[in-house]
C-alpha cells in the first residue's frame, strides 16, 4: 500500500460508477434491471447532431484540438451564454472539457491550496467533495431541509462561509433533490456572496433544460452582475441533448481562471475529442426543438413516479 498516493486515502469511490457497474452485472446475468443510480437520458442523441459528426469525420476533423477547445465550439458557446442566459463572454474566457465533471476538476485543481474550503449544499452530487478532496481543499457542508425544499437558506451560507472558503458550488436544478432556485431565492444568495469578495462561486447548470411548469432558469452571474468576475458557469451537452457519452462540458469565467485551466489541462488531457465538438457545435446552434419533447416525457414520468409513491403505504 505504501507505493500508492497518499490523496486516496482522502477519496471514496464513486458512489454513482458503482452502482451503474452493478446494475449492467446484473442485467448481463439476465435480471431485468431498471438503473436510475446515473443521469442517463435514454433518448437518442438527435439526428442533426449525429449528422454534425459524421460529417466532421468525413471532413477529416480527426486530429489534434486546440487543448481549450475548437474555435467553433467555444464561439457557440459564447452564443449559448448570451442568448440563454444574458451572459456576455468572448471565446477567451470559455473553455472546453471532457464532461462537466472534467471541468470542475480543473477548475478546482488550478484555485485550490491546502486548507481551502469550499461550500457545497447537502445534499449533494457525490463527485463534488471527492474533487474537492482531490484537489487537496476541504469540503464544508451547508445544510438544507424539506421544510425550505432542500434548497440553500442565507442565513445557513452565511454560517459557513469563513476566511478560508475559496468557492460555493452552486447546482440548480440540483442532483439529487431537484431543487431549482427561483430569481429572488438566488437573488437572496448572491446578497450574502456580495458581502465576502473572496468567494468564489462555481456553478452546475448541466440540468438548465429539465426544468418543469412555468418555472424560469437563471445562474448567478445572470441575477447578480457583481458577481461576473469571481463566477465560473459551467454547462454541457449531456442532459439536454442527450450526448452523455460524447463527454462535452464547457464554462465561461474570468480570462485568468480559463488560462490557468487550460495550463492543468494541457499537462492532463489536453483536449476534448474533436468530433464530438463538432457535435456539440451543432447541438448549441441547432435546432433545440427536441428540448420541448424531452422535458415533457421527463414531466410525465416525475409526474407518474410521485403519483405512485404518494400512493404507497407503511413509512
């Protein structure tokens, strides 16, 4: 044991991998297994998209990216962040990743020293302290309940925050409760960060598009603008346009933050494939009317799934 990183014996194991893992043993044995330990849309990736990419390999767009991301991909982004999000970014301050996660990481790999914390609502996607972990910070855990709809109350974020903290990871619409902040319940948050300039807030919206009844999306530096140079607003392709195994995530921050994520990535992974960028580029600029179809058949089945379980007896 002694021959490996003493950083493992800080991380557990994916708590999402292994049960996907389990639940494809269990189907390869015969069992009919229903998975939902992953976020697996099981729609097909849109024909348009699919078109984009054989269409680069016919191109021959099968070499080396740039270690940030194909300019197209990374102007597409920038279109995304201004039409759907108000957000004004040039294609400098956006970069390119192998999924969200992938971004994160970076992310958190180029900000964090040790004894640097950072804040994360409980509960949580199980990835983001295990990188928090990684990354050699301390993950500090603000609490949230049903009463408030298991979303982040001010007065808990305020707690938490201490000279030490470097970020809040800000996920809305939230895996695992669904919790989805409204304009005025972030507005109520991004108040409290205004008053700590040294937080920093990193934001998931990879769930942007799943949002349900009249219910409108917003991300932090959307409802506070003070907020713009100390948010980094990560996104992707998986959930939306269901492309989780193209493995495209992308953000858009502050110059400095991108360049040093670009430093780490190029040591690391340098970049995305190329042809699933090309992809990504034409699931951002194309049509998004598949978004409508997608987000009423998830509506039935949460709809469905409630309906059963508020019929069930015992405790």
């Amino acid at each position: 044991m002694g021959f490996l990183a003493d950083a493992l014996s800080r991380v557990k194991p994916s708590a999402t991998i292994a049960m996907t893992q389990k639940a494809r043993e269990l189907k390869a044995s015969g069992m009919d297994v229903i998975s939902l330990s992953v976020g697996e849309p099981d729609f097909d990736t849109p024909d348009h998209i699919k078109e984009a990419a054989i269409d680069a390999i016919r191109r021959g767009e099968t070499k080396y990216p740039p270690v940030s991301g194909i300019v197209p991909l990374r102007e597409a982004i920038v279109r995304k962040f201004k039409r759907e999000n108000g957000l004004d970014y040039k294609p400098s301050q956006t970069i390119v990743g192998t999924g969200g996660k992938h971004v994160i990481y970076n992310a958190l790999l180029a900000t964090l020293n040790p004894g640097d914390e950072v804040v994360i609502p409980r509960p949580y996607w199980v990835s983001y302290p295990e990188m928090v972990a990684l990354a050699g910070g301390t993950a500090v855990f603000a609490e949230t309940d049903m009463a408030h709809a298991f979303k982040l109350q001010p007065e808990e974020l305020e707690r938490v925050i201490t000279p030490k903290t470097k970020w809040i990871i800000l996920n809305s619409p939230s895996n695992p409760s669904g919790a989805a902040y409204s304009h005025a319940e972030l507005k109520a948050l991004t108040d409290v960060l205004m008053r700590h300039p040294h937080v920093w807030v990193l934001t998931d919206d990879m769930y942007e598009h799943l949002t349900y009844g009249d219910f409108t999306f917003v991300t932090p530096a959307q409802v506070e603008p003070g907020l713009y140079e100390r948010t980094l607003t990560m996104n992707g392709v998986s959930k939306a346009y269901a492309m989780t195994g193209w493995r495209i995530g992308y953000a858009a921050g502050p110059e400095h933050l991108i360049k040093a994520m670009d430093f780490i990535q190029g040591q690391q992974t340098s970049g995305a494939t190329t042809i699933a960028q090309w992809a990504a580029v034409a699931a951002l600029d194309g049509t998004q009317e598949h978004l409508a179809r997608f987000r009423a058949a998830f509506q039935d089945r949460r709809d469905l799934v409630v309906s059963m379980l508020n019929q069930a007896s015992g405790t």
